[in-house]
C-alpha cells in the first residue's frame, strides 16, 4: 500500500462549491482533498452553511459522494495570537465529517524565547481542551512564515515535540534547504504536506509552473516519505487564488499525475 494519500487543496479552484470540487476530484481519480476556498471566498464555513445548512448534511454528502476531507483550513497565525479561539466555529464541521486536522498557519518571522513559550502555552491548552471535550480533530502548524526557514523549523520542533506539522515543502526547499538534511529532524511531526512547481525567471525571482515543469525535487521527496512507511496526505497547492493568472487546476492535475506518482 502507498504511503502517501494524493489530494489537492481547493485554493487552485476556489471558484467551485464543494459539489463542484467532488466532481473534479472523481476526474482525476483522487478521493481526498483539502479545503482552502469554496465558491469564490475564503470564508470557508460560511461556504459550507450556505451549501450544506449544518455539519450533518456535510457529513452525509461526503459518504455518499465517498469523498474524504482531509483538512479545513484556517487563517489563524499561531506565533501572532493570544489564543485559538478562533477555530471554534471550524470544530463542529470537522468533527461531524471525520476531518483529521484544522491547519493554522505559523506566523511571525524570527522565532523568539517568548514566542516560543506561547505557542507552547497555547497548543497545551489547546490538548487539554481537545481530550476534555472529547474531540478527534487536531491542530497543524503549516511551514508558511517563520517555520519556512529549516533552522527555525529544527527549533521549534525540538521546543514543542508534540506539535504537528504541515511541511510546504516547496517553502523550505526554495529557501535553500535540502529535504533530505530536514526530513529527519521533522519526519515524526508531519502528518501533511503542500507540494508546487517552480522555476526561476529571468526577474531572479521563482515563478509557479505546472507540476513537472519546473525543477522541485519531487523524485527526492517521494523517496523520503516512502520510505517512513506513514500514510500522510500529499496536496497539491495550485495557489490560482491568489495567482490567476495560473492554468486551471484541472491542467495541474493531469500534469501531476506522472510527477508526484
């Protein structure tokens, strides 16, 4: 059995509802994905109450479309806040669909000692909440600011070893760090990864391109997940929302099938 579950996240089409997205899905043979964006906003529970009404009837549209979720999608930076209160309104939907993960971003730009005791603070009483309450769903901290720089990465993993991890890879590696010198310092805390294209134009700056048409090492990185033996959702995070001028997703994913594969 593969180690890694392929998906996608709905930011490269945040212009479809989720029934829209369940069909794009079943095109392309992938049974889980991640939502970011649903009909054309980012607000995503606001997205699911006007097409579901309540958690249930969200529930009850994925088992019977056999359509996994993999993730909802916060925008709350956890290095900026002074507490999560602000993923209350995404628990009941998660839990109702058996969504494993609510993902908050990192936040900040250099990891500081008081930084890092509040986050520590701030995921404790987060678990402590979690078990009261009996709840399945769980945090990760995607690599987007902060942890994007593999030394900040290395700390803040060795400072709050229970933290989970959603790796962009393409961040870290395009800040000039090998996978394979990070993977083992963070291989037991990532339960997600973010996988994208680039390559570099004639501004010097990276540009995203279709999967496979840029020189992201993907050869290198399914090799190291593959051989953790761990089922992680590998997503791939075609940014059309904020990049439109990108080819639709539907064009990235008939090209990420001989990539990531």
């Amino acid at each position: 059995m593969s180690a890694v579950d392929y998906c996608f996240s709905t930011l490269g089409c945040s212009e479809l509802s989720l029934h829209e997205t369940a069909d794009l899905a079943r095109r392309h043979g992938i049974s889980s994905v991640e939502l970011r964006a649903l009909s054309g906003a980012v607000d995503v529970i606001a997205a699911l109450n006007s097409e579901f009404g309540r958690p249930s009837q969200f529930a009850a549209f994925l088992q019977q479309g056999d359509l996994k979720v993999v993730a909802l999608n916060t925008s709350i930076r956890l290095l900026e806040s002074r507490d999560l209160s602000a993923v209350e309104p995404f628990i009941a939907w998660a839990e109702a669909a058996g969504v494993a993960h609510l993902r908050i971003f990192d936040g900040g730009k250099q990891l500081a000692v008081d930084e890092l005791r509040r986050a520590t603070a701030l995921l404790d009483q987060w678990q402590a909440d979690r078990q009261s309450r009996g709840l399945n769903v769980d945090l990760m901290i995607e690599t987007h600011d902060a942890l994007a720089d593999a030394a900040q990465l290395k700390t803040f993993v060795k400072h709050v070893p229970n933290a989970l991890i959603l790796w962009d890879t393409h961040h870290t590696w395009a800040k000039g760090s090998a996978l394979n010198s990070l993977w083992p310092d963070i291989a037991d805390n990532v339960v997600h990864l973010h996988v994208k294209d680039s390559k570099m134009g004639s501004d010097g700056l990276r540009h995203y391109v279709l999967p496979g048409h840029g020189d992201f090492p993907m050869a290198d990185l399914m090799s190291l997940v593959r051989s953790s033996n761990r089922h992680v959702p590998l997503s791939l995070e075609w940014e059309r929302h904020w990049h439109p001028e990108l080819p639709p997703l539907d064009d990235a994913l008939t090209a990420a099938r001989t990539w990531w594969r």
